[in-house]
C-alpha cells in the first residue's frame, strides 16, 4: 500500500475517483502527481486520506492568494485545514522531494478543476 510521499507500484494507473480516462489536458499533471506521491492522499474528484481536488478548488475558487497558500501548504505541509476530511491527519511536507516547479504545476492544475 502506498502511503503519502511514495507512489504505488509501477505501472498502476492513477485512480482519479471519476470511473472515466483522464482528458489529454490531464494526463500530465495527473502522471506528475502519481510520480510525486500526491495519489497516494488524493484524488481528483473523491475523498481518499485528503480531500478530493475538486474540493480544494471550489473551496478557494475567488481567493486572490490561493496560489500562494496553496503551494506553501504542499511544500510545508500541516494540518487544520481540511480537518473534518482528514479527521486530524497533516498534510507531510513534500520540498524539497517535489521541486518548486512541480509543486507550482500542481497547485495550478488542481485549482484549476471544476466540480
């Protein structure tokens, strides 16, 4: 079993929640992530150990600083935010295994989802 910070085995495709094949546009972000860990706590439209990613973007959908909250929360990690989703359980750091670069690709893919 996977836990956050490591993928799961090689090969295994990236369970979005959504029954349905990532469009092209997806499938990038979604291969970063799975290389990142990120699937291991998430999904994109489904609760896993974190919320899913649609929540996160409908939640700060209009916040003028949700880019920069969010990715210093992927790189810092912690807690509170999503507590009734987690039941407590933080968020692990990911900087500097993931790079500022894919952390920035992944805030902005995830933001960018609609429910």
């Amino acid at each position: 079993m996977a836990a956050c910070g490591n993928p799961g085995p090689s090969g295994t495709p990236p369970d979005t929640g959504s029954g349905a094949a990532p469009g092209p546009r997806a499938a990038a972000p979604l291969t970063l992530a799975k290389k990142s860990g990120c699937l291991a706590c998430h999904k994109v439209d489904g609760k896993l150990m974190g919320p899913a990613w649609t929540a996160v973007a409908e939640r700060y959908r209009g916040d003028p600083d949700a880019r920069n909250r969010l990715i210093n929360k992927v790189k810092s990690g912690g807690a509170g935010n999503w507590t009734k989703v987690t039941g407590g359980m933080p968020m692990p750091p990911n900087y500097p295994r993931v790079s500022d670069e894919d952390i920035t690709k992944l805030v902005d893919f995830v933001l960018a989802l609609k429910k």
